[in-house]
C-alpha cells in the first residue's frame, strides 16, 4: 500500500488529497470519480505506514533466523 499525495485543480480551485492506495491507476481511478475531470499539478508516492511496519517485522524475522541479507559478502 502506498500513501499518495497530490495537488489537483478542478477548473475552481485547487485540492490537496492525501489517499492510500495499491497502484497508481487505482489512485487515478479515485481522483477521477471525485473531481471527474482535473488538472494534477503534482503528485508523490510513498510506503504506507502497514507497508512500513510489515517489512520492519520481515526484517526482524529475518534476523532471528539468521537471515540478515544486507550484509555485503
């Protein structure tokens, strides 16, 4: 999952929106069911907080078992 942000204009004003999503076409898809048609003046993608805390975990399992791979050889 993925926190997208972005600035959009609607041909009123403009919009901040904040929206967790799986893909950037599912973001699109929501953008364009609320506003219909818009301008994106910009836009970003970042790790949700789940995605974070679930490979914060991995990790964390990885080195009980001993499976630490960031480790250069």
């Amino acid at each position: 999952m993925y926190i997208f942000s972005a600035v959009i204009y609607d041909g009123k004003k403009q919009h901040l929106i904040k929206q967790e999503c799986r893909t950037d076409t599912e973001f699109a898809s929501y953008l364009e069911r609320q506003f219909g048609c818009h301008v994106c003046l910009w836009s970003s993608k970042e790790l949700s907080e789940t995605a974070l805390l679930a490979i914060a975990a991995s990790q964390e399992r990885n080195q009980q078992q001993g499976l630490n791979r960031t480790k250069a050889v």
